[in-house]
C-alpha cells in the first residue's frame, strides 16, 4: 500500500472518531442539509485528490447526517454501533471478503456459523438450526418465509423453486392485525400477496388474540411476532404455536428487536414458546448494537433453507464440508455481517447481552414513570424497549415532535396507534445513559409546555 494510501485511511479513523465524540454536544437532528446542494457536482471528468473526497464527505456530510450513533436518538427502532462492533467493521471492510463461500472466504464463513451458534444459545433456540445473515428483519423475513413457501408446498407435491408459483396449490398466509409491515412486503416480494393474508384480531397490548383463532387447513404459514413496534408487546407464543402446528402450519417469528428479549432473565418471560416456532427473524443493527446493515434469520429445518436459497455452478467451488453463507442467504457475493456480530457477542458476552437489553428496558421504564407523573398518558404497557406516549391530537402530536426535534436534545417520532395519535420513544441504543434520558425528559417536557403556552 502507498503511503498516501495508508494516510487517507488513517484520516478516515481520525474524522470518525472526532465524529463520535461531538456527538453529545451538537443537536441529533441532521443541521446544515442545505450544504448537501454541493454533493451535487457534475460527474468529475478525471481522477481528483481522495484526501480532498474525504474532507469533503466530512464537511458536508457528518453534519447532516442523524445523530443516531450518540445516546439521545428514540425514534423508529434504530441501535448504535457497539464500538467493538465498529471497530471489527473497519478490519472487516479492509479485509473486504466476498464471504459467499468457505474454500474462497473462510474467515467470514467461520465467524458467521459460530455467530448464529451463540445467537441460539444466548436466545434459547433449539439446537438444529440453520441460518444466516441478510441485511436486515425485512430480508430476514423474506428469507424464512421462501424456506416456508418451500416446505408447505412440498408437503403438497408441489417443487416451488423449480416451477415457481403459477399452479401452485394456494398457500393461506395468517399474520396478527398489527403485523410490521416490511413483513407484508417480503409476502409480496415472494408471490404470496401483501393483502393475500389472514388478519387475526388482536388485544389492546396488539397481540393475537388466542381465543379468536379459525380454523386452519392446506399449506399454511402462521407469522407471529416478538416485539411491537408501538408497544413492545410480544404474540401469546405457546397456545398460537399449539394452535398452528396442530394444523401442519409453519410458524415464524419476526423478532426483529424483541427476539433479543430471550436474551435476559426479566424479559425470557415474554418469549415463552417462542422456540416452538419453525423459523426466526432478527435485527443486530437494533437491539445488538452493529452497525448497519446486519439482520438475522434461523430457520428450523435445515433442507427447507438450503433448498430455498442454495446455488451452484461450475466455476463455484460449493462443495465444501463446510457451512457456505450463499446456501442459506438470497445473495451471492455480501459483506460478512457476522463477523460483527462474533465481536460484538465476544466482547459482551452472555451477561453483556443481558445487560445491554436490561439497560434499554430500565431507560423505557424510566421515560413512561416520568412522563406519565408530568401528566401525559402512556398509552402501552410498558414490557420491552417501547414507549407510546399521548400529548393530544395528531396536529398537537405533530407540532410537539417538531418542537422535540427543534430543540435538539433527542429526536423523537410520531404515529399513531390503535387511532390513537402518539409520540413514540423507542430505546435502542448501548450508548444512552441515564443522564441522556433524563435530559430527554426535560426536554420533552419542555416542548409540549412551551407548544400549550402558544396555544
Ligand atoms: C425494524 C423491524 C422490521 C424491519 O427490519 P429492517 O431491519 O428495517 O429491515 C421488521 N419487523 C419489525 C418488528 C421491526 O421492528
């Protein structure tokens, strides 16, 4: 390497890490967006200085970017970067492994079977799983739900990967009226229809509700989910799973934050039966604290995946004693997500996981108690990591999250739940503390005051 190669990146090292450490001081909210116009260059006609390329993506784009890496970002269902997660992301990138195949990339491939072995022990899963990493709860949908497609068809004689869907026997999809939405997509993006689906009815936590279930007959997948975005709340796991597989259905569980809940004794609790369940969706750019983008997916029966996912080709060198990611993930050529996620489950260990997960449930608790004693009311009970917060009508709901934002302590988002209009804190991050949540407080308190004083 060149010297001014080996200066460039020390550089990038440099600028990141001064990113993070002014992350406490400056609003979360993106500032200076306007400057982004200078992105906007024509397509340079030759080769220019990459010292300057870089100094330019810092100058105009750190300031404009969410602070969602600092302590203080609740919005959406967003972590930070575990800075031994990051720090294993920089090697990695440097390593730049094509990570599809052992006999090519054996590092990348290692790490990722021993990752999804220590997920399934730290989340009480069973034994025999097979699994791997996509890129997020979306494709890790997508990726059990082809498994699924698979299984329930060849139990009706039907091969769907060879002779796709067009006279297929059809496939009853059964979902919880609150299912996520990117769970609906991978339905569509698999032929089997976003609105195609069975809505079960569910409580006023958003969860299936047992005593309502129809009856169930032919190739049927069941998706329960770990984890409401609005409430945290988790489906009644073992009489759904009962239910299902007493009709021959798949059942998979998008877990995409709350599938961490197994990970804690105060939480294991809300995960009970879960591990009955036929395959598993999770995020590690949440609740796990890797950087983007690294999703999960564990699917029980190993044959339905490979058979789901796997390739071959002549120039490939597949056959190989050892696990290849490309037989049990959509793409071919992908980053080596778990090589993350062994640093981050190396360093924290079981107790770290558990300790992480207690840390964001006590900050939820935290926000509800005193939120709810400066006299708003949380709409949801709070379980896990989320907080649905009332401050009145959806325009009130609106001005007061603009008026959070503009103040510039946290950033906050709205929804609206169960025609209920609602702020919604959702933490998410190893990096916030209890002096962030305290300052959140204040500053949440201090917004919808001064909205009620303009009234
Ligand atoms: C975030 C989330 C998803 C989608 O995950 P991505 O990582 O954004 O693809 C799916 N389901 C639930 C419950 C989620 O919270």
């Amino acid at each position: 390497m060149r010297p001014a190669d080996a200066d460039l990146l020390l550089d990038a090292a440099r600028r990141a890490t001064r990113y993070l450490a002014g992350l406490d001081e400056r609003p979360v909210a993106p500032r200076q967006t306007e400057r982004l116009a200078e992105f906007d260059e024509p397509l340079p006609s030759g080769p220019s200085d990459a010292v300057l390329t870089l100094s330019k993506l810092d100058d105009v784009g750190s300031p404009a970017t969410m602070g969602s890496a600092g302590g203080r970002f609740f919005g959406f269902v967003i972590g930070g970067a575990l800075p031994v997660a990051l720090a294993a992301n920089w090697l990695a990138g440097a390593w730049d492994q094509n990570s599809a195949l052992f006999n090519v990339t054996p590092v990348p491939a290692q790490l990722e079977m021993v990752s999804l072995r220590w997920m399934r022990e730290l989340l009480h899963l069973p034994s025999a799983l097979a699994g791997a990493f996509v890129t997020g709860a979306t494709m890790a949908n997508f990726t059990a739900l082809a498994a699924a497609r698979h299984a329930v068809l060849k139990r009706a004689g039907w091969d769907v990967e060879a002779d796709g869907l067009f006279g297929a026997p059809p496939i009853c999809v059964v979902v919880g009226a609150e299912v996520h939405p990117t769970l609906l997509k991978a339905l569509g993006m698999l032929g089997l229809g976003r609105n195609r689906v069975v809505r079960l009815p569910v409580d006023a936590q958003g969860r299936i509700r047992a005593d309502a279930l129809p009856a169930l007959s032919g190739p049927c997948i069941v998706c329960l989910q770990a984890g409401n975005i609005h409430s945290g709340a988790f489906d009644p796991f073992v009489p759904l799973c009962e239910w299902a597989h007493a009709a021959g259905a798949w059942v998979h569980v998008d877990g995409a934050f709350g599938l961490w809940a197994a990970a804690s004794a105060a939480t294991a609790h809300l995960t009970v039966g879960m591990c009955e369940a036929d395959s598993w969706a999770a995020d590690a750019h949440k609740v796990l604290n890797i950087p983007y983008d690294c999703g999960v997916v564990m699917v029980r029966d190993e044959g339905a995946l490979r058979c789901a996912m796997s390739v071959s080709a002549s120039y490939l060198p597949t056959v190989s004693v050892h696990r290849n990611p490309a037989d049990y993930a959509p793409e071919l050529s992908r980053r080596g997500r778990g090589i993350e996620v062994w640093a981050a489950l190396r360093s924290l260990g079981r107790s770290g996981v558990e300790a992480l997960v207690d840390r964001l449930c006590r900050h939820t608790r935290r926000f509800a108690q005193a939120l709810a004693a400066h006299g708003f009311e949380v709409l949801n009970e709070v379980v896990f990591n989320q907080c649905a917060v009332s401050v009145g009508n959806v325009q009130d709901t609106q001005r007061v999250v603009a008026a959070i934002v503009a103040d510039g302590t946290c950033w906050v988002g709205s929804s609206s739940w169960q025609d209920r209009p609602c702020v919604r804190i959702s933490v998410c991050s190893w990096a916030t503390t209890d002096a962030d949540v305290e300052r959140s407080i204040e500053a949440i308190v201090r917004a919808t005051a001064l909205l009620h004083h303009t009234h």
